[in-house]
C-alpha cells in the first residue's frame, strides 16, 4: 500500500510542530497531557514515514548513477536493497497509520469464569488466570486480583484481575470468549477426555473522566463474607454489593477485610463494565465491520480449544494451530498467538482501507 508522498509531508510536519511545542516549555496542565500523548501516539509514525521519505529520495540519485561506468556496480546494488526494502517500509507504515482504539493504551480487567464443565472448568479457568499472569509478568505488567470466587477442588468459579501496564488492552482485547479445554480430569479414574469451557473477558479500564457514576443511582449492600465451603471468611458485614440502577449491572467484592477497600474495588469494576457498554453503543456502526476482523469481543464466542492429549491450542478465528501447549499455557508461548491475531487483525484492516 503506497502512501502519497503528501501524506508523508503532513506526518513530518506536525510532528515538528509537536517536538517545538513539547520543547517550549510553554505547556501546561491538561494542554501538556495531551501534548504528551499525541507525540507518544505519533512518533513511531514518524520514524517510519522518515525511513520511507528516505529511501525514496536515494531511488532518483541512485538511477542517474547507473550511467556512470565507476559508479553503476555500488549503484545497482544499493538501488536492489532499497527497492526490496521500501515495500517492508511502506507497509509498516501503513500498519502505524490504521485507525487505533482510543482504549488501546489503557489497563485491562480480566475477568474469567468457570463455564460448562463443573469442577474441571473451575481447573481450567484457574490454569488460564496463571497463563495470563505469566504473560503479564513477561511483559513487566502488573496483575492484582479485585475479586475471586475459589472453587472447593481448586482453580475459580470466576476471578476478576486488574492488569496494568503498557498497552495492555490492546495485546488482550482478542482474548474476549469462550476457552475451550479436551484433557484427561486429575479426578477422572477412568482416563476419559473430559471437554469443558471458560468464559475469558478483557475490559479496557476507564480513566475518571470517561465514566461519570451518579452516587445516587447506586444501591450499596453489605453482607458477611464466605469462602469456599460456606466458611466465613471474616465476622463483620465487609462484603459489598453494588447495583448500577439505570443499567441493572450487579458488581460484588469480598475478598478484602476492610469494607471501604472491598467498595473501592467493586466500584474499579462497576467503572469497566459501564465503559465497556458505553463503548459497544457508540461502535453499533462498526459492528459489522469489527464481526469481519479477527474477533467481534463477544463472550458467547468460542475462540479457542486447549487440547492436552494432542498437544495443541487451537485459535478459531484465524485457524492456527500451535503444538507448543505446555508453552502457551505456562505463558511465554502465548505471546506467538496473540501476536498473529494482532497481525490478522492488521492485514484484514488494510485491506479494508484499499478496497
């Protein structure tokens, strides 16, 4: 995909005029922040727009040099470099010009529950929160647990987790859906593959600012803590429960002591969820668009199927199939399918663009 040699010049000019503004000093408040943002959201476009501008300019110096007998050998073998080199160049470019998710650079909420499958899915959803928090922990991100419903047997009947760091809705956003695993139960004396599932969700977090909560359209209980079993937890009410009312969205926490804590959190995920409704009402246009890339973020979707026996992780979407399942799984390797949805994503959007 070619990008007019205009376009090129508009991309270097007004990232000169962000580094003079960003080095004036003359910034301030929310008119640096967003300054700020716009040259961390341009400056790789820059970079590439600069190496694509580069080269083109060396492809008319270098013909004219093939007319000079002393010349024409260094020529001939520059001009093959920069002539296989340029197409890279112009689709990376490309790539760094698409549309982006206003929520991409934002933290996530992982929210993952236990589905069909009883005591084996409350396994798996366990196995998945694990893979994720490998991953994160590759990446230098960091996971906090907001609240958790531990199964009797192991692994959660549903957790939900903060995950922060740098872009990380936009690696997550296509782990959305229905996670299928095929394996052998611990507690399976007979050997049968059992098949059961897990709901994963990602929720881009929102700042203060793009959700305003009315407090009177809340409806706060407080009940006692239980853990697994029926156990209380603790003795006094620090459980909370909020419900959003316009909405009907019903939020839980008890996993801290301290009610205020618990609300703080219960409230962190009240802002996600709403955020994320808000979201899917503005992108109603989009909908169809967004159903014809890699993934339409619908939870009831199967994406992926987990099979132990075989070895393999299966994405749907995309028909790969990787046979590296202890790597996925222990988190590492799961970098190699996220990265390929990403790139599926890409390709299809360019596509888009140039039809």
């Amino acid at each position: 995909m070619t990008i007019p040699a205009e376009r090129l010049d508009q991309i270097t000019h007004r990232f000169a005029e962000l580094e003079a503004r960003m080095a004036s000093g003359t910034l301030e408040g929310d008119a640096f922040v967003q300054a700020s943002r716009d040259y961390a959201e341009l400056e790789p476009v820059a970079k590439i727009a600069a190496q694509v501008k580069a080269m083109r300019a060396e492809l008319p110096d270098l013909e004219a040099m093939l007319a000079d007998p002393e010349m024409k050998a260094m020529a001939e073998e520059e001009l093959a470099s920069i002539r296989e080199a340029l197409p890279e160049a112009e689709r990376q470019l490309a790539v760094a010009m698409l549309p982006r998710d206003s929520a991409d650079a934002k933290p996530a909420m992982l929210e993952i529950r236990a589905g069909t499958g009883g005591d084996e899915a409350a396994l798996f959803a366990g196995d998945l929160y694990r893979m994720y928090e490998r991953y994160a922990a590759e990446r230098g991100w960091k996971v906090e647990p907001v609240s958790m419903s531990a199964s009797e047997v192991g692994g959660f009947k549903e957790i939900v987790a903060n995950v922060t760091g740098t872009g990380v809705f936009a690696k997550l956003k296509f782990e959305s859906g229905v996670h299928r695993v095929q394996r052998v139960p611990e507690t399976e004396s007979g050997g049968r593959i059992h098949t059961s599932a897990a709901t994963v969700a990602v929720l881009p977090e929102p700042d203060a600012v793009d959700v305003q909560i009315d407090p009177t359209e809340l409806k706060i209980d407080t009940y006692r803590s239980s853990g697994a079993g029926g156990q209380h937890v603790n003795t006094t009410d620090s459980a909370i429960r909020i419900t959003h009312l316009p909405t009907g969205t019903v939020v839980t926490c008890q996993d801290g002591r301290s009610q205020h804590k618990n609300r703080e959190k219960a409230m962190q995920v009240l802002r996600a969820r709403l955020y994320e409704a808000q979201r899917e009402a503005t992108q109603g246009a989009e909908a169809e668009a967004r159903k014809a890339m890699v993934g339409s973020g619908d939870r009831s979707e199967r994406i992926r199927t987990y099979n132990y026996p075989q070895g393999r992780v299966t994405d749907h979407r995309i028909g790969l199939t990787l046979h590296k399942l202890p790597e996925i799984v222990a988190g590492p390797g799961l970098g190699e399918m996220i990265d390929a949805l990403i790139a599926e994503d890409e390709a299809k959007r360019l596509a888009a663009l140039a039809e």
